[in-house]
C-alpha cells in the first residue's frame, strides 16, 4: 500500500503525510525510484488530470505540488543510479516585459513534477538569457509564457531566434492570451493552454 | 436612438434601433489614437483626444476606459510597486501585503493618489465633452482580484488553504475602499462599472472556493455600487453556466453579464447564457479578441462577426462585444472590418 498511499496523500495536498509515507516506504524496502516515479510523479499526474477535467483548480494545483515538493526534498538524498537521471532540460520563462508568473508556476512545479530537469528563468526574461541559458544547459525544451497580449509578440522574436541559432531546443508557448493559431503563426514547436497539457507535449517533444 | 439611448434599452431589455456596438476597445484605441499608449490609459486631456478621434471612426456607442485603472492606479494607491511603461500596461514590480500588518497598514489607505486624480479628470473631461449622448464604462475589479494584485496570485491561491483568515482579512479591509474608489467614478461621469472577476473566475477557483472567499464581499461593493446609481456589468471568464457561478452572480445588484472565455480558443455560447438569465439582466456578446480580431484577415473577421449576430437576433438585452480586453497589436484593418459589420447588421429585419 505504500505507493497508492504517497500517491493519495499529494492529491490530497498534505504535506505530513507525505512525509511520513515516504518514510515508511523507505523503511520497508520501497525502491526510492518507484516511490519517485510511482508516487510522487504519478500523483501530479493524477492531479494534472482532475485540473484538466475541472475537478480541481489553482489553488489545489499549487498546494499539491507544494506537497510533491516536499516529498522530492526527503527523497533527494536517497537518491541514485537510474532514479537521478533526469528525463530532459526544459528551461521555462515569462517572456521580456511581462512580470507575471502563475500559468509560469504551474508548468515550471509539474514539469519539475514529471521528472524533468527545470531551470526556470522567472519573469520579464529577455530572449538572449533564454538562449544563453538554453546553450549553457544544452535544454531540450523552452517555455515562453506570457499573458499581456502586450508581450506576445516578444514570443515571435523568440522563437525566430532560436531557429536561427541553431540550437536543438523546442520552443514551446502559453498564457492567457495565446492560442493554437497564435503557435502555428509565429512557427513555434507546441502550444498547450494548460499545465498538464504542457507536460504531456514536453514528454512528447523530448521522446521525440 | 443616440448610443447612450441604445445602450441603456439594451441594458434594461427594451428594444433597439440597431446592435448595441460595445466592444472592449481601450487598448487598441489608446494604440491607434494615442500619442503614446501610457498616456492615453492614464492621463486626462490624451485620454479625451484618443477616445474621441475613436467614436469619430469607430461609432462605439459606448466609451471603454479603466485597463490603466485597475492594472496599475489602484495597486500603486495601495503600496504597490509599479512601474508605467509608455507602451505597455502598467506592471506590478513588487507586491504590497506579507502580514496582517500589512492589511491593517492598507485598511488606512488614502487611495486618491496623483495618478488616480489625473484619471479621473480624464473621466470628466469625457462626460463634457461627450454631452450625455454615449455612455462611458469602466473596467473594475473585486476585493479578491485587488487581494491578488497586493498578495501575489500564487500567494493568495495558498493563502485561502495555508492562511484563510489574512484572505477573509484583506478583502474586508479592501471593500470600503473599492466603494470609494468606485463612487468617485461614478461622480466623475462613469455610467456602467464593468466588474471584472479576473482572479475568481471557474478557470482558476473552485466554486466552493468562490463562495467561500469571494461572493460576499464581491456583493457587498457591487450592491453598493448598483445603489449608487451605476449600472453594474460583471466580466468573467471560464464556465459560469455549468459552475453555477452565474447563479452566484445573480444574487447580485447586477444589471448584465458579460462572459469570458471557456478557453483562449473556446466562448461560452450565449444563448445557453441567454436560457439560465431569462430576462433578468443583459448578456454581452463574446467575439474572441485573440482569434480572428487579432490574427486572422478581415475577411474571416467579419464572418465571425456575422456569425455572432446572427445567433443572437432577436435576443432582447443584447450587446454587441469582445469577450474580454482586446490587444492593442489588433490590426486596424481587422477592428474595422467587426465594426462595419456591427453598424451594418439588420437586427430588427
């Protein structure tokens, strides 16, 4: 029962449970990558999917991957061989000129959540410290957000940039303001209006 | 019918010589008209030169103000810090509530700042000039929404499982000042306050949630409000028919509704809006500003225009809009071509 009940207890936002769950599994022999995997990275899964159906929303989102947090901090020392390797580089960012970070938030925790090695940049980032940083840590995926429709045109810049440069990187975008065609138009590599969705795409852009 | 005629008897479900043409115009008209795009959200005498080159062009029949209001005024006037670009909205460089020391700090607020008095003089430089003939909306925001703006969204979304009593805190504090700082609208010349729930709407909050933290003091300013003789128009995105948030609303002194997006790409169908309000207050339409409007040719712009009007023919209390702001990189071409649609459309046919 040891996975199922770490499982629930991030879904269910607490903390001490957590905790104490992962704990126990440890002490009974649980492999720590299942416990990882199996888990923690499962349940924002599950959590992912309830949001995207409209069973929960922000604030149960963030709390839940405050909790998954929390457990990943007990498990990081244990941690070795095939559970340190990390699926991917995603690098994530709101984009110059726009200081706001919520939908930023939510994909950099889930992302983080998905096994993903996420350096986030923060806000008002400008498009050379994305490609600087995207070079210096060879990222497999970038995440430009934004949400005044304002700044959205930083993202074409962007995402022209990162052509030209050469670098393996697929950019990726979101935000209020953004859509499906907005992607399409500036030549970005994906678009999701959610976090979960944006998980799912990494996933699919890095197995790619 | 002149627009401020028309737009009242849509507001009051009456009849209409023509669609009620009330789009979410600021940004772009501050963008097309202004001399810079700060001064025309910001300052009295731009303001007034941008807005009425607009209506020469466009024929709004109503004037759109307050982007600059809500985004950067009122969360400077409560510590805020916030910067004013010249040719972007403001921006909140740094949050203002960390502790209940901070609610208490605020609760005192003088709010008339400076910049709140300038804009306001842009509102009565308006009314003058606009002789009573085209109404002038205000974009608004709720205790909760100005809770976010001076917490931090992710901050306050915790708050309500981590901290619920500074979020209950806050906005009590918060309600006697969004009274005042709306009746000083309302005295200025603002006719109809445009309540927008950015930060409560069902894309982010749960309606347990809403109920719990939002609907009471959002009633509270906007009963207030309402009294004090403005017509009051919430703006919610997300959906509020299948939530039961729009049941919530209409506890409300409310005399219209304008529905946001369900998505960026999705909007609510308005006449399943139209069946759960009856006759009880106005809907205004929903044109997504990031499709077509900003996007597309103003072939498909128009299309999508008609394609709205005619779902909504014959609807009584029906206003022609955009289903939240539209962004001040909308082409011309494209604002155009939706507003000769609008101004051309048969309604009574």
């Amino acid at each position: 029962m040891a996975i199922p009940d770490i499982l629930n207890s991030v879904v269910a936002m607490d903390k001490i449970s957590v905790v104490e769950n992962i704990n126990d599994a440890m002490k009974n022999g649980t492999p720590i990558d299942d416990i990882l995997n199996n888990g923690l990275i499962q349940a924002m899964d599950v959590v992912g999917e309830k949001f995207s159906n409209g069973e929960v929303f922000v604030p149960e989102m963030l709390m839940a991957a405050k909790a998954m947090q929390t457990g990943l901090e007990v498990l990081k020392p244990h941690l070795t061989g095939d559970a340190l390797v990390e699926k991917g580089t995603v690098l994530i960012g709101t984009v110059k000129g726009d200081l706001h970070d919520i939908g930023k938030n939510l994909v950099s925790m889930m992302v983080e959540g998905a096994g993903f090695n996420v350096i986030d940049l923060g806000v008002d980032v400008d498009i050379d410290k994305f490609l600087s940083t995207a070079q210096a840590h060879d990222a497999d995926v970038v995440c430009l957000s934004a949400l005044l429709t304002t700044t959205m045109p930083t993202m074409a810049k962007a995402v022209e940039a990162f052509k030209e440069s050469g670098l393996k990187a697929k950019i990726i975008i979101g935000g209020a303001p953004v859509t499906h065609d907005y992607a399409k138009q500036i030549n970005a590599d994906g678009f999701s209006d959610n976090a979960p969705g944006a998980v799912e795409l990494i996933r699919k852009l890095v197995a790619a | 019918m002149n627009a401020k005629e028309r737009m009242d008897a849509a507001i009051n479900l009456k009849p209409v010589d023509k669609v009620p043409n009330g789009p979410f115009t600021e940004a772009p008209v501050c963008q097309y008209f202004g001399s810079n795009f700060r001064d025309s959200l910001l300052e009295g005498p731009e303001m007034l030169k941008a807005h009425m080159k607009s209506l020469e062009e466009f024929k709004f029949d109503w004037v759109m103000l307050g982007m600059g209001y809500i985004g950067g005024i009122i969360p400077e006037a409560l510590d805020c810090q916030v910067s004013f670009p010249e040719d972007v909205f403001p921006v909140i460089e740094k949050t203002s509530i960390f502790s209940m020391a901070d609610v208490e700090r605020i609760a005192k607020k003088d709010v008339f700042t400076r910049r709140m008095d300038s804009f306001l003089d842009g509102v009565r430089l308006l009314k003058k000039e606009l002789k009573d003939e085209v109404p002038i909306a205000c974009e608004y925001i709720s205790p909760f929404t100005i809770a976010t703006r001076l917490r931090g969204t992710n901050e306050i979304m915790m708050d309500m499982y981590e901290n619920p009593e500074l979020v209950h805190a806050l906005q009590e504090a918060i309600v006697p000042l969004d009274i005042a700082m709306g009746k000083a609208l309302i005295d200025a010349g603002v006719e109809y306050i445009f309540y927008g729930a950015d930060m409560e709407c069902p894309i982010l909050l749960s309606p347990k949630h809403y109920k719990e933290f939002v609907h009471e003091p959002t009633s509270k300013v906007c009963n207030e409000l309402s009294r004090l003789g403005s017509k009051v128009l919430p703006h919610m995105c997300g959906d509020i028919v299948k939530t039961g948030i729009v049941d919530m609303l209409l506890e409300m002194d409310i005399q219209g509704i304008m529905p946001g997006n369900l998505t960026q790409e999705k909007v609510l169908d308005i006449r399943e809006l139209k069946e759960k309000v009856q006759d009880r207050i106005c809907i205004f339409d929903n044109i997504n500003p990031n499709g077509p409007l900003l996007i597309g040719k103003p072939e498909a712009v128009a299309l999508e225009t008609l394609e709205h009007l005619n779902r909504a023919k014959g609807m009584n209390g029906y206003i022609f809009s955009t289903s939240g702001t539209s962004s001040p990189f909308t082409p011309k071409e494209n604002y155009l071509a939706m507003d000769r649609e609008v101004i051309n459309y048969n309604w009574n046919s």
